[in-house]
C-alpha cells in the first residue's frame, strides 16, 4: 500500500511542537498541523502509522497527540511492539504499554 498524500504532507512537518511555544509563528503551525492531521482518515496502513509515530512531541500539543495516538492505534498492527530505550518519547512509551495492555487482555 502507498502512503497517503494526508499522511505524508503531516509527516513531513516532523514532531509536534511544544505546547511551551507560545510564539506567533507557533499558533500558525499548531493550525496548521491541526487542519493537516484531520485531514487523516483512519485506519492507517502500517507504513502510515510507522511515519505518523514519528511525529509526536514531548508533551500533548493542547491535545493533536492524543488525536494522533489514535490514529496511529488505528492501524491493523501495532506500531510499538519492543520496549522503548529509557528517555524514549513519552507517546512511544505509552503505546509501548498499550500494547502490553492489549496482550494481557488477550491471556484472560
């Protein structure tokens, strides 16, 4: 499957930007990527998922993570299947474990 022009415009921006950036250039971006990653329809192919798990920042981003954690949670396999290194991005971390979660749920 080829990678949607959706999802390849939104990573090509690279990681969110911090919520800390309270800059006018930083609102045009938060727009911007915000209008970018509704853009996306899910589910995502696992090549979309792999480039979208690449763009999340080291905090919420006033909420676009969360969105774009369940996008990435929508594609058919999931995208963090090894523990992350210590100091990893926190969003890695967090479906690291949800993943984790999900086996668990599985065994009972």
């Amino acid at each position: 499957m080829t990678v949607r022009d959706e999802v390849t415009a939104f990573a090509r921006l690279g990681p969110l930007p911090s919520e800390d950036d309270d800059s006018e250039s930083g609102d045009e971006e938060f727009e911007e990527r915000t209008r970018l990653l509704h853009a996306i329809e899910s589910p995502v192919s696992d090549e979309e998922a792999q480039l979208l798990a690449k763009c999340f920042g080291v905090d919420n981003c006033f909420g676009l993570s969360w969105t774009l954690l369940h996008l990435v949670e929508s594609t058919p396999s999931p995208v963090v299947t090894s523990e992350p290194e210590p100091g990893a991005n926190p969003w890695l971390a967090m479906l690291w474990q949800r993943y984790q979660n999900s086996l668990s749920d599985q065994a009972n």
